[in-house]
C-alpha cells in the first residue's frame, strides 16, 4: 500500500506512514520527539490537513487501480501458464 508523508507538529521532522492508517481517528507518535499526534478530518492545523488529503487521494488511486485491474480481462498467457506442464506431457507420444 502507499504511504503518505507526515509533518510532525512539534519537531517539524518528516515521516512516513501507510495510507490505509491514516483515517479520522487515528493517532500516531513522532519517531523523532515521540509527541503523539491525532488524526481528523476537522482538525485546523496545516500539516495535519495535508497528510489527511493526501492519504484520501492515495486510498482513491489505490481503488482506482484495483477496479482497473478487476475489470481487465486476465490475459491470455497467463492463463495457459497454468496447466501449461501437463499439456505439455500429454502431448508426447512415445
């Protein structure tokens, strides 16, 4: 999964955590000054705001990607990869 970017907002050191975790509600310590910091959709300050938007456009892409790649039919050669050992024997007549 993709990770976001994360400004702490004490020690203004950059760290990175999974877009999935970042959801309202969430909290996280700074690796760095161990100051926990809590994760809202409401909150007012800038670097939380930015680490929120930016792990909602992550999650979006990633859901994206996943309805493209269901919705793409599975190509041929993956298919006859499957079975491709026992054509291949049943095919010699010795």
């Amino acid at each position: 999964m993709s990770s976001v970017q994360i400004q702490c907002t004490r020690c203004k050191s950059v760290f990175r955590d999974r877009a999935g975790r970042l959801q309202d509600g969430y909290s996280r310590q700074c690796p760095s000054c161990e100051v926990v910091l809590f994760f809202a959709e409401d909150s007012q300050h800038p670097f939380i705001k930015r680490a929120m938007r930016s792990a909602r456009k992550a999650r979006k892409e990633m859901r994206e990607l996943e309805a493209a790649r269901l919705a793409a039919p599975e190509p041929r050669g993956t298919q006859s990869r499957r079975f491709a050992g026992r054509t291949r024997s049943a095919e010699r007549d010795d």
